[in-house]
C-alpha cells in the first residue's frame, strides 16, 4: 500500500529518493522501491596449504569468472587464503594475516571495488597477538566489515580465539547481510539472532567434513541444517564449502545456495569438484517469505516470554 507523508520542503523528497524510494510529487505518495534481482556466486575450488599468493591467485580467477557470469555477490570458502589444517599456532603466524590491512584482505577489497560487486571469503587473520578463523565482507565502496568465528571446531581451539565481534548484519547497498562461518550454523542460535537483526542473506564461507557415520551417499547433515536454518528463519543462506584432501583432512564440497522457502535455489555441488553455483536472488521475498499463511508468521509466532 502506498505510504502518504507530508515532505515538507523539496529536500525532504531528495532524501527519499536517495534511500530507495519513488516519489510522486504532486500526490506526496511514497512507493517503496522494489529491489531489482542480484546474481550470488558460491565458489568452490581446493586451496593449496601455506600458498597464500596461489590461493590468491585461484580466488581472483574464479571471482572473475563468476563476474562474467553476472554475480555480484561471491562466497569463497572459510580459510580461503591459507588452507585448514594447521599443525600448530606457529603455522597460523606464518601465514595469518590483519583484517583489513593485510595482503589477502588489500587484494580482495580492491578486486570488490574494480568489479564492483560483494565479497565474503574466510581468511586467517591476525589481531596482534591473537589469531582468529574470520571472514572478510567487501563490495563496490572497499571494506564492508568482518565476522569472527564464534563456534570453534576441534583444533581450531589450539590455535584461534573464538569470535568477539558477535553476529552483525551489514546494511549495504543491496540489503542486509550476515556472514556465519562452518560449524556456526549447528547452532539455530546464530541464524535467529541475525534473523531479528532483520538479515536478509547469511554469507557462509565453510570447510565442511564428514559427521560421524556420514557417507558419501548421504546428504550431508550441514546441508540438513541450513535448509532448516533458511526456512525457519525464511532467509536466504549461501554456503561456500571447500574440496579436497588436505594433510589427511577430507573435505566434502556439496556448496548450496538456499532459498527463504527452504530448498536449495542451485546446488548441491558435487562432493569433489571445483565448482561456481550461481543463483538468483530477491531479497525484497524475505519479508513475504516469513508470512506462512494469513496467522502463521515464522518470527512473529516466538514466544519469548516461554523460552528466552
């Protein structure tokens, strides 16, 4: 429905337009603006352990590639730059680097700016003395801002401090994103929270591996969680998983990107192959999305006052 306000003065309409909105000046009527469809891009490819300007090298290919295609928003996988398996903390300063004046962080933010799209890949980075397992988000106008690893998965507690930034939602020219990291999306807690930040697409740079009794003919349980996870929330989630075997570690490709409904839009990718997943994305669906029916609404229906 249209939305009557009193402008006022001419700037008053200047600064409606300017947020996206149209202005029918004789009526003084506002229409929202319907967003037009974005492209997002999950990238998975096999980083090269310890090979930073390798995988640097790999992830602006693969980044241009996905340009051509029409993407403006590209996922890479969680620790992109450096590889996952570390030995020890002495490895992860080897090849850690700061966010954003580091070389992987410099080199991604001016690739977002020349193509002018959104980047969200994992990186190591290194904060003093401290090493987190981050992801950087960077798009048209440079750094964006980053993400820190909340939940810590198995060795990566011998190395990485668990994320003290908690779970922001960038509000950038496109709409609001989220980023979450692998073993964050076990936890409902993390895509919930962002949900009543009003996030519209969760950025998910991972390095998935087998769960406990896990075949390869299985779906995979992460690809499990994350439907649950955009459906409940009615998001869109976009998952970029790495391929491989890296100092022993298996890994378990599968990337997908989610609709708010629920089922995937593109992917699974397969389980061992580099692979670009392009899909199609209308943010303004969110909103709609979480009307189930005329008295069902996925947040509206919480009942905080029963469980917190």
């Amino acid at each position: 429905m249209p939305l009557k306000i009193w402008l006022g003065s001419p700037w008053f309409a200047d600064d409606f337009r300017a947020r996206g909105f149209c202005v029918l000046e004789g009526s003084l009527t506002v229409h929202a603006k319907a967003r037009p469809t974005i492209k997002v891009a999950c990238i998975q490819f096999e980083p090269v352990f310890g090979d930073v300007d390798a995988n640097l090298g790999t992830m602006e290919k693969h980044i241009r590639k996905a340009h051509v295609q029409g993407a403006s928003v590209m996922i890479l996988p969680e620790l992109a730059d450096t590889g996952y398996v570390f030995h020890d903390v002495d490895e992860v300063a080897a090849h850690a680097g700061p966010i954003p004046a580091g070389r992987s962080a410099k080199r991604l933010i001016a690739l977002a700016q020349e193509l002018k799209v959104f980047i969200a890949s994992g990186l190591a980075e290194r904060d003093g003395q401290s090493f987190f397992n981050s992801a950087i988000l960077c798009g048209p106008d440079g750094y964006i801002g980053k993400y820190r690893k909340i939940h810590l998965w198995n060795r990566e507690k011998l190395y990485f401090e668990p994320g003290d930034l908690g779970l922001p939602v960038f509000d950038t020219a496109i709409g609001k994103l989220g980023v979450a990291i692998c073993y964050d999306g076990w936890f409902p807690e993390t895509f919930r929270q962002m949900s009543l930040k009003d996030v519209e697409l969760v950025l998910v740079p991972t390095n998935w591996v087998p769960m406990p009794g896990q075949t390869r003919e299985m779906e995979p349980m992460a690809n499990i969680l994350h439907k649950a996870a955009a459906h409940s929330n009615a998001i869109y989630i976009a998952c970029a998983d790495r391929v491989g075997t890296e100092r022993g570690q298996p890994f378990i490709g599968s990337s997908l990107i989610i609709g708010p409904t629920g089922r995937p839009i593109a992917g699974p990718a397969s389980y061992d192959g580099e692979e670009i997943l392009i899909a199609e994305v209308t943010l303004d669906s969110v909103a709609d999305s979480r009307k189930l029916n005329e008295r069902n609404d996925v947040l509206g229906d919480r009942r905080p006052d029963v469980y917190g």
